[in-house]
C-alpha cells in the first residue's frame, strides 16, 4: 500500500485532480458520502471535484475534514496544497530561511552572539 508522501507529491496538480483520482481508484466513494461525512455541503464537493471551486477558498476545518474522510492515505498537508493553501512546514521553512538570512547579514562577532542566544533559550 502506498504512503501518503508516494500518493501525494509536494506540489499537487489540484484540488480537483486529487478528488478525481481518489474517486475513480474508489468507485464505491461519491460526493455524497463525502459530504455525509465531512458536514460540507454534496454541491461544494461537487464544484471541487468539477473544478469550477480550487478550494483556496474553504475553511481549514473543511479542508481537514476532507482528508480525513478520503480513503487511502491522504494527509491534511497534502489536501492544503493541493487547495493551493499555505502548510505548517511550508512556513516552517520560511521561517528558517529568514532566520538564515538575518544570520548571514550579521558580522562574526554578532552571529557568535545570537548562537550563544539561541542555546541559552
């Protein structure tokens, strides 16, 4: 069986063509089911499926909702990028990536002094 990380690549091709690949390995799975649920209305299921709604709109509750009801191995992640939403790891890395630059910028003396900080925390 395959993991979430094998079925759900780093920058997903959509909303919508998630839900369309889930659906067809799972035939027995419909929009309503999904809806049944999740609690999200069968019709904005529908239109993220269609693809006539990204889901870049929905709430994070729906969202989460969603991947827990899909079958196969679907991670919360993995439907917020798909979504087109932003990740808890995407923004852990942007974090770091400012802290590295602001590290940079500094002199030696000064990044000594933000290391011994930084342990001291």
């Amino acid at each position: 069986m395959p993991t979430a990380e094998q079925t759900c690549p780093q920058h997903p091709p959509g909303l919508a063509a998630l839900l369309q690949g889930v659906l067809a390995k799972h035939p027995r799975t419909t929009p309503r089911d999904l809806a049944q649920q999740t609690g999200i209305p069968a019709e904005v299921i529908s239109s993220w499926i269609a693809g006539s709604d990204s889901g870049a709109g929905a709430s994070s509750t729906d969202l989460r909702a969603l991947a827990e009801a899909l079958p196969g191995p679907h991670t919360v992640a993995c439907i917020l990028r798909a979504a087109g939403r932003r990740t808890p790891a995407d923004l852990a890395t942007e974090r770091e990536q400012r802290l590295l630059e602001a590290y940079r910028a500094l002199d030696t003396d000064k990044q000594r002094q933000l290391v011994r900080l930084a342990r001291a925390m």
